[in-house]
C-alpha cells in the first residue's frame, strides 16, 4: 500500500475512533465517517468492508505488533530482564501511547468488549512463555496469570486515561517490577510454590 492509501486507511480510522468516544460501534454510519475523513464512499469501501472491519482491522494490527515485540522478548534469558525494563517492555509501551486515544476509545463504553477478552488471552499466552522457565505448578501459574494480567490490564488503562503524561520508559519500569519483582525475592523460586497446611495436633 502506497504512502497515499496509507494515509487515507489512516484517517478512515481515525474518523471511526473519534465517532467511537460517543457512539456505540454497531450505530456509527459509514456517512458520518466519510463526511469525517474527506473521503468518498467509493474509497471507504476499497480499504474497509464496515465499520466493524475498521475497528477489527485496528485491533489486528496493534496485537501484530504487540506479538512481533513479544517474539523478541522471548528469545531474551528471563534472569537478564531482573527488575529493569527490558527494551520489548518498553516498546510495547511506546506502541499504546502512540495509539492512546484508540485504545481508551477501544475499552470505552461505546468500545469493544471482544478486544479486552482477545488482549487477555494474547499477553496470558506471552507471560506462560515468559515464565516457563520458573519452577512452579499450573495451578499456581493459572492463579498467578490471572491475578497479573488484570491488574496489568487496570494499569495500562489508568496509565492512558487519567496520567498520559508519564513516559513509557517509567510505565515499563512499574510493570516489569510489579509483574517479576517476586521470583527475585529469593535465589530460588520453591516459596512460590503452596505448601499443604501443617495442622498443630
């Protein structure tokens, strides 16, 4: 796709995320879109099928490019990230501020519900890759996704909405330390694991 259709997707969707801070998704009109973007609706309809395609095609390419970075984080030996940010972390930070305002109209209440549910699974997938090389069951892993990965969701979300002006490099810095901090309290990982209740006879 040439500079131009780039630049013509880009303000389709940037006239659908905008129309999204105050209508519900199923009642935006592809009208009040084209009348928005300055574009006909000949050319919405040679890059998007809907409205919905424009928000699922965003959707797509932000987890694209989460995935992309995650694949590098992977390849990285989890004891060199410790408590620092690793430079992926940081990366997928500077995707969501550069993205903001689609992402907050996203989990806004005219947003789609569908997209936290499909970013849920995305990051619980990377943080099990991430974390397979600690000692621990799958019960405590499940338990410890799930407790991680809303309280990671929440964070980015505060982070966007109410404190926009703090850099990625210090939101990657609380979240690589509230997410890892516990498996470097200790040489070895053993505590995390539960251990049955002794009863006093």
């Amino acid at each position: 796709m040439c500079a131009a259709e780039n630049d013509t997707a880009r303000r389709i969707t940037d006239a659908v995320f905008h129309l999204m801070t105050t209508t519900d998704i199923p009642q935006i009109k592809v009208v009040d879109v084209i009348r928005r973007a300055r574009v006909s609706k000949s050319t919405f309809y040679r890059h998007f099928a809907s409205v919905d395609d424009v928000v699922k095609h965003f959707e797509d390419e932000i987890l694209e490019g989460m995935g992309e970075i995650n694949e590098v984080a992977l390849k990285a030996r989890f004891s060199d990230a410790e408590l620092d940010p690793t430079p992926s972390m940081i990366s997928r930070m500077e995707m969501l501020q550069a993205n903001r305002d689609k992402i907050v109209a996203l989990n806004g209440v005219h947003g789609d519900p569908v997209f936290t549910h499909k970013a849920t699974i995305f990051m619980h997938d990377h943080f099990r890759k991430r974390l397979a090389t600690l000692p621990c069951s799958e019960d405590t892993w499940d338990l410890y996704l799930s407790f991680a990965i809303a309280g990671h969701h929440n964070l980015i979300q505060y982070w966007l909405e109410e404190r926009p002006d703090l850099q990625p490099v210090t939101v990657a810095t609380a979240l690589n330390r509230f997410l890892y901090s516990l498996f470097f309290l200790e040489q070895e990982a053993d505590h995390l694991i539960p251990r049955p209740l002794q009863l006093k006879p």
